[in-house]
C-alpha cells in the first residue's frame, strides 16, 4: 500500500465511525496533527507504532511487507530456516532422539506446522521445537509455541504412532545480534515461558 492509500484509508474507516480527527487522535493516543499528517499521505517519518495504534482504534490491521529481489527474499528466508532446521535435527539425532520436520496439523480450528518434533523412546518424552532466524514478536512465538506443545501429544500419537509420556518445548534461535538484543529485552517473559538455558537442554 502506497503513503497516499495509508493515508486515505486512515481517513475512509474514520470518516466510517463518524469521528473527527481529535476522536481518533484521542482513542489512539496520538496527536490530531499526526493524524492530518497522515491523512495527507505523509507518513515517511512516522513511527510503526504509532501507526499500528491508530489502526488498532479503527479495530483495522496494519500488515508491514518488505520486498526484495521478487521473490528473492522469500526464498533467501527459506534457506535460512532450512539451515537452521538441519542443525537443529543434527543436535538431537547425536543426542539420541529422532526427529520430524514441518509436521502439519489442524484441530479444533488451530491450525499450523511444528517445525520440529523430537521423539525419545526411552523416556517416551516428546519434544516441540520451535526454530526462529528472527525473533520479531515473543509474545506471538510463546503464544504458538502455547498452541503446539498443548496439541503435540495427539498430533504425535495420530500421525506417527508416538505415544508420549512428557511433552516439552524449546526455541531455538539463529544467534544473530538482532536475536540477542530481542532475547535481552524480553529475557523477564523467556525466562518464565522457557526456564532452562542452552547450557541446561546440554
């Protein structure tokens, strides 16, 4: 979407509500000169957070595409996360486990893919592996990660004859300093959802 069709859907949804720009300045905790700014399609040195709060107030989404090479990024993302998979199923095949990659599964109206699903036939422990190369929001990734390991156990017990015992979860991350920084910032919400460190899962 171009600056001047941002601009004049923020205007069209809430012209819709019937608000003046000071209603929805004030619903979205910014000023009402931001919004006439925007509104004219000038929103080059508008922060995305600001704009995600001023689509929330209008209960609309804002969908931030970066675009490369044509499809070159998709598939530039894909190798990385590829790589990534293969290291990860390396580390648990010499760990003893077995693993599965990209196992799909739709119940209850949830939908998605583990990225990884390790199996320990001694312990009967089954574990969900969640691979990230960016780490962009935490709270959506805990939230997934929530979805999957609650689900894990029927979804290993119907597709691949797995009967567990335990469930568990990890996240494994590209060490890249983006990731670091993110890891440093949220280290209070990780420490809660995921307790043990690299050095413990060791």
């Amino acid at each position: 979407m171009r600056d001047a069709q941002l601009g004049a859907a923020v205007r069209t949804l809430r012209r819709r509500r019937r608000w003046r720009q000071e209603d929805l300045a004030r619903a979205s905790g910014v000023s009402r000169a931001l919004i006439s700014t925007i509104e004219s399609g000038q929103v080059t040195e508008v922060r995305i957070s600001r704009l995600r709060s001023i689509a929330r107030a209008l209960e609309a989404s804002l969908v931030v595409e970066m675009r490369w090479g044509g499809g070159a990024l998709d598939r530039l993302l894909d190798e990385r996360h590829a790589a990534l998979t293969s290291a990860t199923l390396s580390v648990l095949e010499s760990s003893g486990w077995a693993g599965r990659p990209e196992i799909s599964y739709s119940r209850y109206g949830e939908r998605g893919s583990i990225d990884i699903l390790g199996w320990h036939p001694a312990t009967r422990t089954l574990l969900v592996i969640e691979n990230k190369t960016e780490l962009t929001s935490v709270e959506a990734t805990l939230r997934k990660l929530d979805e999957k390991t609650r689900l894990a156990s029927l979804i290993a017990a119907e597709q691949l004859g797995w009967r567990a015992e335990v469930v568990s979860r990890v996240l494994f991350l590209s060490d890249t300093t983006t990731n670091r920084r993110h890891v440093r910032q949220q280290e209070r919400v990780l420490s809660s959802a995921l307790p043990a460190s690299s050095a413990m899962i060791r």
